[in-house]
C-alpha cells in the first residue's frame, strides 16, 4: 500500500472543501462511517454464520 504523507492529506482535504464545502463535510464524514460500520457488522455476521455451519458439519 502506497504510503500516504502530509503533504498529500492536506491537498486531499482542501480538494474536499473546494468541491463539497465546509458545511457538507460532517455530513459525508458521518455518512461514511455508518456505511463502513454497517458493511463491518454485515462480514462479521457473514463469517459467525460460516463458522457456525463448519460446527454443525464437524458434529455430524
């Protein structure tokens, strides 16, 4: 993975404020959060469901 430096976030996040503004840029932060923490909760059930059908297959 590439590595990221200072100087690099800093135009990443100025980029950011020129094309969505200051006020939009807690909504889309929140946004993104709740995404990733849902696509986390949503592989976590993935694999526990997995693992749980590897259980009942080894019982047998």
């Amino acid at each position: 993975m590439p590595n990221v430096g200072i100087g690099s976030l800093l135009l990443i996040v100025f980029v950011a404020l020129l094309i969505f503004g200051p006020k939009k840029l807690p909504e889309l932060g929140k946004a993104a959060g709740n995404t990733l923490r849902e696509f986390k909760n949503a592989t976590k059930g993935l694999a526990d469901d997995e693992d749980d059908d590897k259980k009942k297959e080894g019982n047998k």
